[in-house]
C-alpha cells in the first residue's frame, strides 16, 4: 500500500485497523491496469471490493511476467483484497444483477473500453474541496505536485517557504543577477507546481514565526511535508502540537523511505528512488546494465499516492472524527510498478527478462523511427484483429492471413523480421501522418514527442500557451490547464504565489494576544521536552 495510515499523530499505538473504511463497497467491472490499480488502492484501506469478472476470465490473467505454473503475478498483483463475482453476459438476467450490484455501491470503478460522451456533467456549484485548507510545508516536486490537486479541487492551499530555504523548485542558482531581476519567480516547474496556491515567507526559527504558522494549522484539514523524517519537528510543528491544535487533520509525511525504515535519514531525489525501488533493474534491455528513466518518476508518483491516501483520511476524520498521521514512504509507492517481477524472482531465482521497448506480451510493441532527427514512433498490436490491420498497412498481407502468427508467442519467434519491416514502412515518413494514418484502421500508435512539440499546436494535439502574463511573474501553462479554461471547469484562481506574497494577508490579522498564547503553549512543550531528555539521561546515568 502507499504508506502506513495510522491513528492520532502523537500516539503511534493507537493504529486503526486495515478495515478503516470497511464500510464503503467498490464494484469493478472491465479490465484496465488504471482501474484494477484503482481498484486495488480502495481494497487496500479496508473498502470491500467486488470485482466483475466473465466466465471467460479476465483478460489480464495470462499478463506476463508469469509464474512457472503459467499464473500471471501482474493479475494476482492487481487483485488483493478483493472478491470477484463471475457475469456471463449471455445468460438470463445477468444485467438486471449487475445494475443490482451497481446500485447498491457507493462507488463504480469502470475499465471498460465505452464512450461516455453522452454522460451528464454533475456541477455541484463549487469546487469538491472548497473551504478545505492545506497548510503545504513541501518544496521540490513530490509534495507541491501533491497539494496541488487539492488546489485544483477548490482547497485554500497556504504554502510555506522559510525566509532561509525557499523551494529549491524555484531554483538554486544564487548569483546576483538571479536575484535582482527575480528570475525564481519564473521557474516553470515551480509555477506549474503551485499554481492556486497562497504563500507565505515566516521565520521559523523565530517564536513569533512559528506561533504564526501553529494559528494556521488550527484550522488546517490537511498538513503536509515531504522532508526527511526529523527535519520539520526540529523546526516546531511536531505531530503533538498539530494534535492538540486541531485533531481531526490530516498529517502527511512524505519521507523517502518512511519514519520505520533503517533508511529513515536517507537524502533522495526521484530518481535516486528510482534506482532503490528496483525499477532500473527490469527496465532496459537484457544485455544492457540498470537503466534510468531520468525522468524522476518517484516524485510523480509519490505525490498522487500522497494525494490518494490524505483524502481517504478525510474521508475517515469525518466519518470517525480523529486525524490521521500518514507515514507515507515513497519508495513503496514505486514498488508496485515492479512488484510482479518481485514475486516471480522470489519464485525463480532467474534474474527477470528485460524486453527494452518490447512488451512481455504484445508482438510488436516498439518505438520505430520516422523521417528527420530523432522522430520516433510507438507502435503496438494488443490483440490478433490489430496484428492483422497492422501487417496489412505495412504491406505484408502475407503476414495478416498466415495462421500460424495469429498468437503473440508465434510471433515473438520472427519479431525482429517484423519490426524491421514497420521501420522499413515509417522511417522515410513523417511521424504524425503515420500515427494518423494507422489509428484510422484502428492499430495502437503514438509520436514520441518532444515537449518544445507541444508548443507548436500540431493537428490534434492540445492547444498550450507558452506563457500567459500573471501579476509579478511569468508562468508556464499545461494542456490540462487549457482545456480547464476552455470548458470552463474549475478554471485557475491565481498564479504560483511569488516568494512571501500573501504575508500580510495571512498573517497579519491576527492578535497579539493569540500569538502570546501561542508562543507561551511553545515554551511548555519546550520546557517538558528538556525535562524528559534530562529524566532519560539520568536514567542511563544511573543504569
């Protein structure tokens, strides 16, 4: 799972059973790697899941990597605690018990291959998380690219940076004319990170600075860092302030290997993590050493299963009315990617297959080169109907009614003749008419962009804007955020905050009498905290 939910922050032995939310139900019906992930994660905090399955079997039963008894470890990966129910859509009655089903769950996970171009948009008039707060202490990628989706769904998001460590996403080149001109205010993954956020600039190694910040965490439903394990309560915010401040938020750690590991007081970035969740190892080529995706996939995915696991907590502070403390360790949220070769090494003591751009299970499945430098396009067949279009477009109809390569196994014996022949029939073409052009007889294809592409609004690709004018600074724009602001949904409120931007708004309006309280409640817990560590030193003393 992604991490360890526990009970009240301060009290690591109050744990909430794994059934937190046993009192929600899950129907999953098709068959996606999404949705049985998805599916997978609501099992994994107690929801009862029922997964809908035909007589034939799931598809992703014979998914590769498999066991030696032929057992897929992807599809007993994916379907932990779950129940599965089995439909045959032929017999009597079979949809009236599935609506059934359906309309006795609280949610529908759907993998099924449908349009949905005629389902009614539900706007319940405001955003999901409006008049939520996150009180976001994160900086880099994994923690903003984690409160920004609270962000997007309406959250007052108050981001803090310390006067003495800004954001290293804003950058840490220090030379002079850096700062004078503020070019940290532009960085583009910063801006993107943290957009619709507030910010603000205090000292937290000053009483008022944090006596400042514990106001804010008062009425915070969701707290959030994702620094090593130690580093935020040596500055003041510890789980037992937060606790007695307010005892129904959520507490979020996002520490690289989690607050129980002997790594706990490791330093990673996301491809650091990369490396140490064992991904490297069956990516690549088989003759090649461990690869790098060099795209720091830790941060990304650590920050949606971040974002997943504060949520449930929410949802279990208002139906059981406590907080949570959530020690999520990153790198166990990239173990999943890699979880089914575990299980097969810890059958086989074979090192895994590496298949490069190949797939364990599709023939082909390749990135094939196109005309000009460096163009490149992925190209698949899932099934044999696919297959069968695909030879036929690149002028081997030979290939398409030879029965004998009608399963992707038979293939896989002449893969490298076909995947020269693909080539043979992209490299002197341009790559987005051949994508074009195969997706028109329904074969699975797709250009290996570059990002300055995306900004050249070729056909059929989301429209994005370089950089759209916002006060104080520049900011880069994604595709989602241009369809957001075409469709209208949920559009963006404001621009990444510049650094301490909402002081005055936020902080200022408080009394000085709080703050006194405040810091007078600080300097109890200083004063206990000193009178234990002198107990437990006289204590050894004397032992």
């Amino acid at each position: 799972m992604v991490g360890d939910i526990r009970g009240h922050c301060i009290d690591r032995k109050e744990k909430q059973s794994p059934g937190g939310l046993s009192h929600l139900s899950v129907i999953d019906i098709g068959s996606s790697d999404a949705s049985s992930y998805c599916a997978r994660l609501f099992g994994g905090f107690g929801v009862d899941v029922q997964k809908i399955e035909p007589r034939l079997g799931d598809r992703m039963r014979p998914t590769a990597p498999v066991t030696l008894k032929d057992q897929s470890a992807w599809f007993v990966f994916r379907k932990f605690n779950r129940s599965i129910t089995i439909l045959d859509p032929a017999e009597a009655g079979a949809i009236t018990r599935l609506t059934a089903l359906i309309e006795d769950c609280d949610f529908l996970i759907d993998g099924r291959d449908v349009d949905f171009a005629n389902c009614p948009f539900i706007d319940a008039g405001r955003p999901p998380l409006d008049g939520g707060r996150v009180v976001d202490f994160s900086m880099g990628w994994a923690g903003p690219s984690c409160t920004r989706i609270p962000a997007d769904l309406g959250a007052d998001v108050i981001k803090i940076e310390a006067i003495q460590n800004p954001d290293l996403g804003r950058g840490v080149d220090r030379r002079p004319a850096v700062i004078e001109d503020k070019m940290y205010e532009g960085a583009p993954c910063f801006c993107n990170m943290n957009l619709d956020k507030s910010g603000i600039r205090p000292d937290l190694t000053r009483p008022r600075g944090l006596a400042l910040v514990e106001r804010l965490l008062a009425k915070a439903d969701i707290v959030v860092d994702d620094y090593p394990v130690d580093f935020l309560p040596k500055l003041g915010p510890r789980c037992d302030v937060l606790r007695a401040l307010n005892p129904r938020s959520a507490k979020l750690s996002m520490s690289a290997f989690g607050a129980d590991s002997i790594y706990r007081d490791c330093r990673t970035y996301g491809s650091t993590l990369e490396r140490s969740s064992g991904l490297s190892g069956v990516v690549g080529k088989s003759d090649m050493s461990p690869v790098m995706s060099h795209v720091a996939f830790g941060d990304a995915i650590g920050s949606l299963n971040g974002c997943a696991a504060v949520l449930i907590a929410l949802v279990c502070a208002r139906y059981a009315g406590q907080g949570q403390l959530i020690d999520l360790a990153q790198i166990e949220c990239m173990r999943p990617i890699a979880a089914p070769w575990f299980t097969i090494h810890s059958i086989d003591p074979m090192s895994p297959k590496r298949y490069g751009n190949r797939n364990p299970q599709l023939v082909p499945h390749g990135c094939f080169r196109c005309a000009g430098e460096d163009n490149w396009l992925i190209v698949a067949a899932t099934d044999n109907e696919m297959w069968q279009r695909l030879a036929i477009f690149i002028g081997r109809r030979d290939w398409a009614v030879d029965a004998s390569l009608n399963a992707g196994e038979a293939r896989r014996c002449v893969e490298d003749n076909i995947e020269n022949a693909i080539e043979a029939s992209t490299r002197t073409r341009n790559a987005d008419q051949v994508m074009f052009e195969l997706q028109s007889v329904s074969v699975a294809s797709g250009v290996a962009r570059h990002p300055i592409d995306l900004l050249q609004e070729p056909p059929k690709v989301a429209r994005i804007s370089a950089a759209s004018r916002a006060p104080c600074h520049r900011r880069a724009s994604t595709a989602i955020d241009a369809e957001r602001r075409r469709v209208g949904l949920y559009t963006i409120r404001a621009a990444a905050p510049t650094l301490g931007q909402h002081n005055s708004e936020i902080l200022m309006g408080f009394s000085s009498s709080l703050i006194a309280m405040l810091q007078s409640r600080r300097e109890r817990h200083r004063r206990n905290d000193n009178a234990l560590r002198e107990k437990l030193r006289k204590s050894v003393s004397s032992g």
